[in-house]
C-alpha cells in the first residue's frame, strides 16, 4: 500500500501514457535551446512510462530490440534517451545521436558502450556529449574514486554470474579509470548549485566481483520551487516506472536498494550542445576529436 501511494505521489503531475504522442517530444526539441535544457523539456512527456530491463538493443543478433524508443525505459537508456534529445531537432536526429552515445562504432553488440565507468563516460567526454562537472559543482567536497579492470577482475565478475552475455572477452575494457564523487553527507550542502540540467551518476563501493562501480543515473531537473530533483527510470517495486523526486529522496532510495553494497556518493556530468558533432556524424564526415578530457587514467 505504502508504495503504491508513494508511486502515485511521485507522478501526480505526470501525463496519461495515451497522452504522450511523439509530437510532444518534437515539439521540446523545436523550442527549448540545445543541451541540459532541451534534454528536461523533451523527456518531461516521458514522466509515467514505464520502466523495463533493456529495453534497447540492435535490432538482430544477441539483442533483437529496438534501438529507439519512447514508451519504456530503463535508468541507462532514459539517461541516454535525454543526451541524445538534448542535442536534436528532430526525432530523426535523436534516433542517429543515440546512435553515437550507446556505441564505439557501428550499431553492434560487440561495440556496444556496455560498462558505464570504463565505456559509457570516456566515449561520450571525448565525443563531446558531456562533461564532468562534480568539482566545479562542489569544490572541496570531492574525492576521486577509481577502479581498475583487469582479465583476473573479469574472470571474478564471470564466476559471480554477473558478465555480459555474449560478449567477447576481447571486448572488454581493461585499465585504471575513475571519477570525482561527492560523498551523500555532503550532497545537501551543495545542492543549489547542482546544474539543471546534468546527468547524476549513483557511485557505490569498488567490489571486485562487480563489473562496475555505478549502479544507477538520473536527470537532474529544476522542481517547482527551484529546488533539484532527478527524472529518471526506476526499477522500485510498485513503482517501476520514469519518475521524478527529490535529490535527497533519490538517493535514499537508492542506497536503500543494494544495503550491501555501499554508497560512495554521487558524480555529476553537464550534458553539452553537440549538434556540431551531430551533425557532422549525419553527413557521415569525421568530426575533429574534443580536448582531452580528465578521463579513464
């Protein structure tokens, strides 16, 4: 009862599903100015639908499943959803920027950016989909969190029953990647200054039979009162569906959901205007790489 009341709270200003046509998407990406603030205005139809396990895929082979979709999600794929919104004019253009953000090449399973920490986030730096922003946002708060993959990491992540099925060893990441992480404790004192707009990243302890170190991603977004909140996807029994809540409600929730497997706290990453690159990804040119960044080390 209690969840199902809670569910009903976190999505009262939500939409019908039957309500949201993909015209109310389009009609954000032609308004709102590209970055953070096209991501909120364009995933804000999106409140209410409903949350499912990987939902994409390429469309044949090991995964059959759409490579573009609006009526379900899970944390990863809304997070993606939203940077890929962020940068387009159209769904047209979404469809090919999701594209770019989920893979290291063609659409394929194999190339796919499967690990969040080591794949995920120094891909899309480099493409210049995102940026970290945790230090700038919390100066003096911070820590750097890290974690080292390596062939014998990998062979306990398959021995736990947790590797990614079906893809070859060889594909994957090796080496020493990290991330600047604000500790819970601190995330009050330095939530006004969270930008609207940025993706948040759920950062948990180093476990050496878990292949990664983040567990969950939201959008931050401005609440009715200024206040931050996350927009995301979330897999809560009762709940399971996109929803929007309270930074400090989010990560409660969240450290709630794997009580063995500690919060580190949480990393912060502004989502940038990239129709440039976008648009050059279109025309099928080589785009000139982004600076380096401060990525896997």
């Amino acid at each position: 009862m209690l969840a199902t009341l809670l569910a009903l709270a976190m999505t009262a200003d939500a939409p019908p599903l039957a309500a949201v046509p993909s015209v109310t998407v389009g009609r954000a990406l032609a308004s709102a100015p590209a970055g953070g603030e096209r991501a909120m205005a364009a995933t804000r139809p999106l409140l209410g639908h409903p949350y499912l396990p990987s939902p994409l895929g390429e469309e044949s082979g090991p995964d059959p499943d759409p490579r573009f979709r609006l009526d379900a999600f899970d944390c990863m794929t809304f997070a993606e959803t939203a940077v890929a919104l962020g940068s387009s004019e159209t769904l047209g253009e979404a469809r090919r920027a999701l594209d770019d953000i989920r893979y290291d090449g063609p659409p394929a399973f194999e190339n796919r950016n499967h690990e969040v920490l080591s794949q995920w986030i120094p891909s899309n730096e480099a493409r210049g989909w995102i940026r970290e922003v945790t230090a700038e946002v919390a100066p003096g708060h911070v820590r750097r969190e890290e974690k080292v993959y390596t062939e014998e990491g990998w062979e306990a992540v398959r021995r736990a029953g947790r590797a990614i099925a079906g893809l070859p060893r060889s594909r994957l990441p090796l080496g020493r990647y990290g991330l600047d992480v604000i500790a819970p404790h601190d995330v009050a004192a330095v939530e006004p200054a969270v930008p609207a707009g940025s993706l948040v990243f759920l950062v948990r302890a180093d476990a050496p039979d878990r292949a990664t170190r983040i567990s969950h991603v939201g959008l931050v977004v401005r609440g009715p009162d200024g206040s931050r909140r996350v927009r995301h996807a979330t897999s809560t029994r009762g709940v399971d569906r996109v929803i929007e809540e309270p930074l400090a409600r989010f990560l409660e929730r969240e450290s709630r959901a794997f009580p063995a497997w500690p919060v580190s706290g949480i990393a912060l990453f502004e989502i940038l205007d990239n129709r440039t690159h976008l648009a050059a990804s279109i025309a099928g040119l080589s785009p000139a790489p982004a600076p380096e960044g401060d990525r896997g080390r």
